[in-house]
C-alpha cells in the first residue's frame, strides 16, 4: 500500500494520505540550523548540536508519538484544524505534504479554506521560515482565528528532560511587539538566544505553555484556541513558548499570508545587552528584515532549490529504470547529504542527546557525499582526524559544536583508524589533489601535536600491525564496524554499556573484518604512497598486507564462507561449528571487495553462501541463524531478540558490500538483485510492512525469524546512504573517480540495457553513453576514438568529453 507518491520533476516525495504508518520526516538547514519537520508538522530545530543547543522542544517515547513541533490552528467558525492534521486530528478535505530537498510544503483545504505553508531554512541564514497561506474558497466572508506556537527547549536537551528542579525556575522570555525572544540562561554564561516573530502585527500572543494549554489540557485542545484569543502571558520560568494569534478577515477568492519565523542569534561577550535586562536584538532585526515579505521568502527558496539543482548535477543519470534513476538521482544523494550534516546524532530514533559525530561513520558518510561539496569533506577529514591519538587509535565520537573527542565512550574500536584511509584516499580520488595529506592536523586536538594527516593514517594502520592475535589477525578490541560483538566485554550487569564495559581484556579475541579492511584500505595506501613517489615505505606497506592477507586465507576461511572473529578463547565466530550465527555477512563483502583468496575462489564461494542462506526479500540479514540465547562472550549481538537489529535483521549498512563484492567477482545479475530488494523507491508499494519513509533508506530491516518481518527502523542516519550511493555510482554504473582520471567500468544488470551519464568531474563534465549488450566485452570510445582500458586520463585542458560505452 502506498501513501504517497514521487514526483520526480520537483524533486519531491508527496504524501497524500497523513495516515503514515510512522512519522515521514525531512530534514532543513545546511551549515548551523536544522530542523527535522515530519509530514504532520511535528519535529524540532537545533543549532549545530542537538544535544547542546537544542532549540524547540520534542518528546522522543510521547504518547501519542510525534508531538512536538510547529502547529497551526485555524479557527473558522468552530471548525479547528491544523494543516498538518496533527495535533487536533481533525478530518481534512484534502492533505498533501510535499517533502522536496531541504523544504516541505503542505497543502490543505477544510471548508473551503485552503491552507498553503511552505517551510524551509533558508541558506546562509539561522532561521526556519514557514509561510502560511490562507484562501477562502468559499462564497462568503470568512472570520479565521489562527495561533501559530512552538515550545522552547531549554537548550541543553538532556537537562531540559530532566534537571526539573531548576528547570522549572530558569525559562525567561522577552516580548517586543511581534517577537517572543527566548533568554534562558542568556544573563548567566550564554551568548545566544532565540526569537519567533511575525512580519504583520498580531492580536495577541502567550509566551507560558500552561496559560497557553490552560491547566490539565494538552495540544488537543489548547485553551487560547478553543477560545479564539491570547492570554499575552509572560513566562516566568515553568516552560517557555511562543505563540502569536491573528484575527484574521478573509473574502472570498482572498488569500491572506503570515510569515512565521523562529531564528537564532549569538553575540559577543560585550555586545549582549541593550541595557540591563534588555537583550541586544540587532542581529535579529537583521534576519526579521530579510524575510518580511512573500517576494523576500520566495527569493530564498528560490535560492535554496537552484542550490540543489546545481549540487545534484555533479552526477546524473538517465536509464531505463526509472526507481534507480530517482534513487541515484535524488534521494540517495540528498539522504548522503543529511548523514554527512548529522552522522548519527539527531534523527527520530537518534535522541540527539547520546551519540555525536561518529569517527567511523563520518568517515564512510564522507564516500557519498565527497562528489558533492569536496571542500566540506577536507574539513571534515581533519575534524575527524584530530580525534586520534598518537598511536593511531581513535576515540569513537565526538561532540559537533566542541569538535572534541567523547570521554565518555572513549575507544578502542579497532576497525576506527582504518576507515580515516577510505575517507582520505576517496578525497584524493575525487579532487585529485594530495596536498590534503599536508595538512597539519593535530592528534587529540592538542596544540603543538599537529603532523601533516598522511602521518595520521600511517598511525592508522600502525596500530592495526602491532594488535594482532594469536593467529596474526587484527585485534578486534571493544568492537569491530559490528558495535554488537563484543568479545572483550562479559557482562552480566543489566544496562551496562556492552561496548565500554570492556571487563575481560584478552588480547587474544580477533576480527576477520578488520583483516579484510587492512587488505582493501592497505593496498590503497601503497598506491597513494607510489604516486607520491615513496616507493620503499608502499612496499613495507604490501609486505604487511601479504601477511593479513595470509592469515586470513589460513585462518579466516571456512570453507564456504569467511570465518567472522575469534572470540577470546579463540574459538570461532560465523562457523559451521557454531550453533548459531554460522555466517555473517561482513567479512563475506569485505573480504571479497579486497579480493582476499581470489585465486582459491573465496569470493565466489562466500558469495554463493550468502544468496543461499543470508538473503531474504528485503535484503542479505546480517547473520545466520540468529542467536536464541545470550552469549556472554558475544555481546550484545546476542542480546536482540532474533531477526532484530544486529541478531539478524537486515542491516542495510552492509548490503552495499555485498553488491559491490558482487560487481568485483563479475556476478552483475546478482549485484543489482541486492541493490534493488531494499532499495526504498522498491519497498514504496509495501509501505504498510516496511513502514519507514519510502524515499530514504533505513537501518535495518526485520529478518526472517523476527515476528515483523520486512519492517524497517532507524530511517536516515545510516552508512546505507553512503555505502549505496558509492555502490550504484561506483560499482553498478562503474563511474569510478580514481588517482590519475575517471574510470569507466559499469557492472550493469541484463534489465538496464541504456544509461545516460553526465558526471562532472574536477571541472571537467563527461557525457557518458552506456549501451549494455551483455556481450561480456567492453569498449570504450572517445569522442569517437576507440580508447585501451578503462580509465579516461584527466587532462585539465579540456572542458566537455563525449564517451561512448559499450558492453
Ligand atoms: C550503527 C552504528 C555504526 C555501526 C553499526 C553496526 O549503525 O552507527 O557505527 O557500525 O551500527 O553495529
Ligand atoms: C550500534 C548498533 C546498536 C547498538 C549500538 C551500541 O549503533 O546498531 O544496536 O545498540 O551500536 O553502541
């Protein structure tokens, strides 16, 4: 069943129907605002951090779920109504919700009013705007009442859900005509502060939540509402928000408009204060002017949408399947954008009050996004970077708005140091330039600790060569890219950490998925280093590289299928020794994108396991069979009930691997079958089992032997987007950015017999036809000359190259 549908031309997923079995989000802002807006107007905005300076409030676990946002009531005539349905739920005529790239428009119409509101964060400015259009469809005359309100959070989101004992005294508000500034904490040690204002002069206005709702009522039934006015309260602690009311005339075929913005302003230490007690407003006199009027408004949309249009021109592509084109197209590159802005910190699952940047997960954000805006990713590297230690360890996360490394989590993951290779050696693929391994970045961000970056990844896979185990594999430490196999962690303590509880510190449990990353981003260092012309030190590299890769031929292979660990008694993980979790998918995709055993047929065979046990109709689980009881010695992998996250659900994160290892082996059929099972554009007919937004990828998916089959959790903030987008670009269309020019070397399935492909590359803008004959032979021609090889060197004089594929 579907609830909406694409609208490819706008860029916009449209939902028709508000019944949506979870909230269908969308994500605003690009450098310091967001905002998440759900397809009934609910969600919340943050600056930078959604943890530290959370600006409206949201209630993750609420009953109902999804209060909490930016609502409009419309009083006409006793009929009250929201033109996201929520909260009041009353009946609409006519509902839409258009989610376009960074905007959401909704259009609804009860009685004969139609309500138009256009909401977006404009660029380049810290605010929301959201313009509410009201017509009047009717014959007569109409007498609308309209409140527009938001709840302030009290900035730091953890203590405003639950410090109460000062909360309650702390929440200080100003009023000035048509702006409700929030101050709390502003007289004490903050510098910023937050206003909602409205271009026209309003009738009243409440600025305290219970006067607002009246006591003991909710957002169903708010007493200014029901009422048709404002109480023009001034909130003196309790809980802060601000609601402006409008009386508001409207004649027939009449439309009138309110703009509604909440913004965001920091000052300097001296530049505070007016005079004592009267913040200094200028900066927000500044953002009020720039969005006075529709004409101002529609400008800055404008701008934002022809942003996006001019980002998602850097790869298009045209062929005959029209879901993987908008996959490609669109959603994916937009959804890379999101978890490149938010990792994995703010989200409808992610609190946005635990976890901050990840280093692993930013780093392997940065693989779909590094084509869009390569500038950001440099920067972004060397955040990350400055997190690690001297040794080459990592800590695990950090905080956005410090950019500090997390002391509480720590590190200790082991895969962590490697994936800074994966992130850098794609910039250099992308933008050709090396000078970035120049850099001077600090390790633990300590002053004077600054090495140029590339010393950072020799730190890197130092420490994966002085931590082996007693087989030569990598030490896996706290965990692995599996968070959940805890091998060094024996807890028998209910809601201890599995990952920071390291209580049992083997030395001994070991990771075959580490193996394979140290051989896949290994090798790629030796390139990086044979560019540059160190020769000796690629060499010493490769020579480290043969022994993993040793090991694990040794050691890592199973027979059918790669071994997953050895725990810490050295007993095997993902074997047919084990009674359960036989097989996980990780090393299976790893292993065989780094071409471990090739000649031995590993890849082949590993493979050939995970079509026939792992894959289900939404994709490969991440294990099988799914464990049934608690493995101390595991982890916390054992502690989800079966078919459910890591204990074998599909974790969509990895099904790329296992696409792009299936393009590596030549099985192109196969790749795209993956490729296509969770791909959402896919799933949108079966909305009411996968329940998550169809236009966005997932977590994870339950599998087989969990009681919701087929139903995703987690939507957005995943490595799927990127790993996806990196392997319908990169191995299924085979456009593929590398040191000294772009390759050319698509995996397409029988199904896709043309692609068109525009993809601009470091200034240069190839047109590249693909003709799939599935003759099992490649030929290439430019500009009309057969070409040898795959590659297309760069050449930096030339603007526009014509490239004729066929295969
Ligand atoms: C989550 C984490 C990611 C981890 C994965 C598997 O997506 O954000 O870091 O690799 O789970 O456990
Ligand atoms: C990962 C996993 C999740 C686990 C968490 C612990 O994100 O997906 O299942 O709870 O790590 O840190």
């Amino acid at each position: 069943m579907k609830f909406g549908h694409f609208d490819d031309k706008e860029y916009e997923y449209v939902i028709t129907n508000y019944n949506t079995p979870l909230p269908w989000i969308n994500y605003y802002g690009q450098d310091g605002f967001f905002s998440l807006m759900s397809n009934t107007c609910g969600g919340y905005m943050f600056f930078k951090d959604a943890k530290l300076r959370r600006i409206t409030r949201f209630r993750y676990n609420n009953v109902p779920r999804d209060y909490g946002g930016r609502y409009y009531y419309i009083n006409d005539n006793g009929t009250i109504w929201n033109p996201g349905f929520l909260p009041l739920k009353t009946k609409l005529d006519s509902y839409k919700c258009r989610h376009g790239l960074g905007y959401s428009i909704f259009e609804s119409e009860k009685n004969n009013l139609k309500c138009e509101l256009l909401c977006f964060v404009p660029l380049n400015d810290l605010c929301e705007i959201n313009q509410l259009t009201l017509t009047n469809n009717s014959k007569e005359t109409k007498k609308v009442t309209l409140h527009g309100v938001v709840e302030w959070c009290l900035w730091n989101a953890v203590d405003d859900q639950t410090n109460f004992q000062r909360n309650w005294n702390i929440g200080e508000v100003e009023v000035d005509d048509s702006t409700i500034y929030h101050k709390t904490e502003y007289r004490e040690r903050r510098d910023h502060y937050a206003f909602y204002h409205t271009n026209i002069k309003h009738d009243g206005f409440d600025s305290d939540l219970d006067t607002f709702l009246g006591l003991y009522n909710s957002w169903c039934d708010p007493s200014a509402v029901l009422n048709k006015t404002s109480y023009n309260s001034v909130a003196s602690g309790w809980a802060p928000i601000a609601s402006h009311m409008f009386n508001l005339e409207i004649k027939p075929g009449e439309s009138k408009t309110v703009i509604f913005q909440t913004g965001y302003v920091e000052n300097k230490e001296d530049e505070k204060w007016e005079k004592l007690h009267v913040i200094n407003k200028e900066k927000a006199y500044e953002l009020q002017k720039k969005y006075a009027t529709k004409e101002q408004v529609l400008k800055a949309f404008n701008n934002l949408k022809t942003k996006w249009v001019s980002l998602l021109s850097t790869l298009k592509v045209k062929s005959d399947n029209e879901k993987f084109d908008r996959m490609v197209n669109i959603w994916n590159q937009y959804q890379c954008m999101v978890t490149f802005n938010m990792s994995r910190s703010a989200s409808y699952y992610e609190s946005g009050t635990g976890r901050g940047m990840g280093f692993r997960d930013s780093c392997q954000d940065l693989l779909g996004f590094l084509h869009l805006i390569p500038e950001k990713s440099r920067e972004r590297i060397k955040d990350i970077a400055s997190i690690q230690f001297e040794d080459g360890s990592t800590y695990h996360q950090y905080q956005p708005l410090t950019k500090r490394g997390n002391a509480d989590i720590g590190g200790g993951f082991n895969d962590d140091p490697l994936w800074l290779i994966a992130a850098t050696s794609q910039y250099i693929k992308e933008t050709g330039d090396y000078s970035i391994l120049n850099d001077p970045t600090p390790f633990n961000n300590k002053e004077g600790s600054e090495k140029p970056l590339i010393d950072h990844l020799r730190a890197s896979l130092n420490y994966i060569i002085t931590h082996k185990g007693p087989h030569g594999l990598p030490l896996i430490g706290r965990a692995d890219w599996n968070d959940c196999l805890n091998l060094n962690c024996f807890s028998k303590t209910p809601g201890e950490s599995f990952q920071t509880a390291s209580n049992f510190e083997s030395g001994k449990a070991e990771s075959v998925f580490i193996a394979g990353m140290f051989v896949l981003y290994g090798k790629e260092f030796a390139t990086i280093l044979n560019h540059i012309g160190n020769k000796d030190e690629a060499n010493k590299i490769l020579a480290e590289v043969k022994s993993i890769e040793d090991a694990t031929v040794k050691y890592g292979w199973d027979g059918e299928w790669f071994v997953r660990a050895y725990d810490a008694f050295s007993n095997k993980v993902g074997s047919h020794e084990c009674e359960d979790g036989q097989i996980f998918v990780e090393p299976q995709g790893f292993c065989t994108m780094a071409r471990i055993g090739e000649d031995l047929g590993f890849g082949k065979k590993a493979l050939d396991s995970v079509e026939k046990i792992l894959t289900n109709d939404y994709g490969v689980e991440i294990l099988h069979p799914c464990y049934k009881e608690y493995h101390i010695e595991l982890g916390e992998v054992s502690s989800y009930p079966m078919g459910y996250k890591e204990n074998g659900s599909v974790f969509c994160h990895n099904n790329p691997w296992i696409v792009i290892a299936n393009t590596v082996i030549g099985n192109n059929e196969r790749a795209f079958d993956v490729y296509r099972r969770n791909c959402p554009a896919y799933l949108e007919d079966v909305s009411e089992i996968h329940k998550t937004e169809p236009y966005i990828y997932s977590q994870t998916i339950a599998g087989r032997d969990a009681k919701n089959y087929g139903e995703a959790k987690n939507s957005w903030l995943t490595g799927t987007a990127s790993w996806t987008m990196y392997a319908a670009s990169q191995a299924i269309l085979g456009i593929k950015p590398d040191y000294d020019g772009l390759m050319i070397d698509p995996h397409l399935p029988k199904e896709i017999k043309h692609a068109q492909v525009t993809r601009i590359f470091r200034g240069i803008k190839y047109n590249i036809s693909i003709t799939n004959n599935a003759s099992g032979k490649y030929q290439m021609t430019i500009d009309n000359k057969p070409i040898d090889g795959k590659i297309i060197p760069y050449n930096k004089d030339i603007t526009e190259v014509n490239v004729i594929i066929t295969l």
